[in-house]
C-alpha cells in the first residue's frame, strides 16, 4: 500500500510503485515497452550530458544555483526511468547495483587499479 | 559505518558510501569530475540502447536469459554513475524523484494525459 | 577559397570550412576541444532519438511534415558537430567510412551474415 | 552506377549507395527501420565519447596514435548510420546542414554571439 503523505518517497520500492501509479492512471503502459524506456533513458541522460558541454571540469564542479536545479531534475528523470524500465524487467537495482561492484572489484583489485590513469576502462565497466 | 556484510546493499545510502569507498581505495576520485561523470552515465545508458537497438517491441519484451543478464549489469552501471554524480552534487536522488514526479503529475494531469499518444514529450520530460 | 553562393554547400570540404569559419568569427574555438564536440554530437544524437521514442517501427516509418522537419534538423546537427570533430583530429570523413566498410564488409561476410537476426552487433560494429 | 574502385569513397552519394548495396546484399533492410536506426545512431555517438571520458581537455588534443585510431573508427560508424537514416528518409545531408547554418547564423549573430561562454546553447543548437 502506498505512503499516505502524497510527496514522501523514502526508498526505491516506494518510488517504483508510484511510477507504476503514474503511468497506469494515465493509461500510458503501452507505450512502455523495454526497447521505448531505453530510448528515453538514453535521451534524459543526454539533457544531463547538455549543461555540462561547453564547461571546464573546474566550472563544473561550480554550478550556479540555476544549472545546480536544472541538473537536478534530469538526474531525477534518469532515475525515473531507469526504475520503471527495472520494474518491467523485474530487476531489483539494488541488488544489481551490488552484483556489479562485487564483480567491478574483482575486475579492477585496489594493487592493480590504484591511481591508475585508465584508457577504455573505468570503475564501472563491463 | 558502512553494514558488516560485504555485499549487502539494501537502501541507496549504502550504495553512495561504497561507491565512495570504491573509488577512494583505488584514488580515482580526480577522475570523477561531473563533467566526467555524466560522460560516463550517458555511455553506459548507450551501452543499455544496444541489445535493443535491432529487436522488435515485442521481442524486447521476451528477452533470453543472456540478454537479460547483460541487460542488468547495464542497468547497474547507470545506476552506479548516477549515485556517484548526485553524491557528488549533494544531490538526494528519491527527493529529487519525487519532485520531478510531481512537477510532472502537474503538467500532464490525468484528465489531458490520459491515452495521448505524445510525440515529443513524455511523462518526465521537462 | 569558399564558394561565392553563401547557401551552397555541395560536398564536405566546403562544410568543413563553413563550420569553421562560424566558429572563428565567433570566436568560439575554445569550446571545441575534441572531449566537449563528442559530448555536444552525443546531446544532438539523443536530440533524434526523441521524437521516435513512443513510436513503433512502423510510425517511425511515416513521419508527418513536422515531425520530419525537426528530424532533418537534428540530422544537421549532428553531421555539424561530427565535421567539426574530425576537422579538428584531421579525419577525412569519407576515408574513415570507406576503411570502416572495408573492415565490416570483411567482418560480416555475406554468407555469413545474410538475413541473421543480430543480437549485439550489427553492420557497422567494431 | 558505382565506382569501379571498391574502396573508393568520394562524394556522400557514393557512401550513400555503398552503404545501401551492403545492407542489401545481407538482406539487412528490415532492421533498419528508422527507430532502430536512430537507435544504432546513439550507440556510436556514445562510443565516440567512451575514450575521452576520463581525459583532461588537454589530453583530449593529444591522442595516442591507437586513442586516434580507434575515435576514427567510431566516428566513421557515426556517418555511416547518419547517411543510412538520411538514406531511408529522403535527406540530403549537404542540403540540411546548409540550413541548419543558415539557421543557426541568425540565431547567434556575430555581434552577440562573439566570445560568449555559452550556457545551455551552442552553435548549432535549435
């Protein structure tokens, strides 16, 4: 059932089922097929990619308080579709986040990896 | 304190604190600008596009047991990067969720939204 | 020296330096370090996933007026951006895609690739 | 009727039916829809930014020769799939990166345009 206070999302199921609620009272389902929630995923993580394009990496470490709330949201809308697009496929991010650094640390051990200026590769790579 | 079972992860707190472990035990944190940061996100969000990029709505929805898997790492990586650049923006990420998510209950109300076919928009879209 | 018509662009060498002469009055070369032009191909990339991203194949097939003017648009963008790219690694465009279909031609050779659904590669793959 | 020279590539019409008569040798057609195009588009781009996401802009303009070999390959797999798209779209690519220029010259002026950091915007954004 869900949290009685309309605004209050204090974890990743809470969160998935409101999503759930969203896109069902607006009879949207059908459009959310595995292959569209990629697209989208890919499309708000690009609007995250834009504010940060003509930037130094020292002027973004320095947002302003406009480009700080601008990125906030488009973080907000990868995580949104990153959930229902787990939700379908019946995947707890959770614990596939988990799995992916068990592995991440065998690939990348701290005496292999440490300091390292890494080419094609990074910590979390397949 | 991070929890005493190595693979455990069980609310989204816990995975900021071992990502940040993750790449301080390696000294990687000059490499995570966000700049950086949202570069790696939206290269893993294409590395989610490309199991989907020649399958059919359908077959999207029927994937094997390999493509499911590989799926989910993907899933994981996004999810990785994503904590790691809000951890580094002070962002929360289910507050900033669900602000958008309400932003967006307020400008697609049910009663307009409901069955739209939507061209260039989408329920999380700013 | 460029063409007297200021509207014709009739190959890529002249586009090449159209692109460059917009920056340079502009005094915008500064921004065009190779790291931010992949980043802004990569914003104009997801910027044509968009409009097809609640299509089904077959919609994406019969795209109306408007929908495939902005299409064209976003096309234009990212063939600008990745000019400019190449300008600056001196990249002749039309060399690295005739090499690149040479190595696919070899790579997916007839026999071996007719009518194959392909799960994770495709004709251009690396 | 196509150049006797296999290799040769000299003008974007070429590339256009190279490309045309590679997929249609492999009866690839059907998978290049637009949607999927669009989509096989994306995954290059963001493969294109995999090599510089860790690099200083500094290092951005002093590739390897293996780091430069390897970006021309990716950029190559980028035209090959925006000439596909433009292909099955009617696009002239020439023509339409013409406008956009045109476009994008009376969008930015010289006079404001000059040396400004630019924000959300560049300039060839629409």
């Amino acid at each position: 059932m869900l949290p009685m206070s309309p605004h209050e999302i204090d974890n990743l199921d809470t969160l998935r089922l409101r999503i759930r609620e969203f896109a069902r009272v607006r009879a949207w389902e059908r459009y959310h097929t595995p292959k569209n929630l990629v697209m989208a995923l890919s499309v708000e993580a690009a609007e995250l990619l834009e504010p940060f394009q003509w930037l130094t990496a020292e002027q973004s470490q320095h947002l302003s308080a406009e480009q700080h709330a601008a990125v906030r949201h488009e973080i907000a809308d990868v995580l949104i579709y990153l959930t229902r697009l787990a939700d379908l496929l019946n995947i707890d991010l959770l614990d596939a986040a988990a799995d992916k650094l068990a592995l991440n640390a065998r690939k990348y051990p701290v005496e292999k990896a440490h300091g390292n200026a890494l080419k094609y590769s990074d910590f979390s790579d397949d």
